[in-house]
C-alpha cells in the first residue's frame, strides 16, 4: 500500500473548514490565552533561565517571580488597562466599509 501526501491546497482546504468550527476558535482563543499567561514570565521577568544553580534556589526564583506577576496583576485591578484602540489597518479597512475578523481579539 503507497501513501501519498495530500496535496498542500487540499490540507489547506481542509484547515481552512476546520478552523471557521466554533469549537476550534473557542479552544484557540482559550490556547491563546494560556500560551500568553505560560510567557509571560519567560520575557517580562527573565524566567527563562535562572540565575541561581540547584533546584532549590531556582525553585524559589520562581515562587518569587509568580508573586511578583500575581502583585503585579493585582496593582493592575486597581488601576484597569484601557484596551487598546484599532490599528490604522483596522481604521483603514472601516473607512472603505471592508469587513475584518475581530473574533481572536475579544476572546469570542
């Protein structure tokens, strides 16, 4: 038996009905946001690697950098982040009444 690899516009194809799901934007909007949180310290608090040897003391760097993240995230309920306005891209394309997807920008 020969398998053959389907041809790139047919994958394409396919993702692209797959992807119009409820369920996949639902279940990308949620990856989305864990990928973000899982990030987070890696580049804002140079998680990524530590600066201390053993797993101990780099065991509690990271205990240390989620209360920071966590205090940080609680200053910011005190003071609420203002969502971000639209891109000119945006604007631009609601100036000329053009449609654009907006779904993976308010979690829906």
């Amino acid at each position: 038996m020969n398998f053959l690899p389907r041809h790139p516009h047919e994958l394409q194809a396919s993702n692209h009905t797959d992807q119009q799901d409820p369920r996949w934007k639902r279940l990308c909007t949620t990856r989305s946001g864990v990928e973000g949180t899982i990030r987070e310290p890696a580049e804002a608090h140079r998680a990524r690697r530590s600066r201390h040897h053993g797993h101990g003391k780099t065991h509690v760097q990271h205990v240390l950098t989620g209360i920071a993240i966590n205090i940080e995230r609680l200053a910011s309920r005190a003071h609420p982040h203002h969502p971000r306005g639209l891109t000119a891209f945006q604007l631009h394309l609601n100036s000329r009444d053009l449609a654009w997807e907006h779904w993976w920008r308010q979690g829906k």
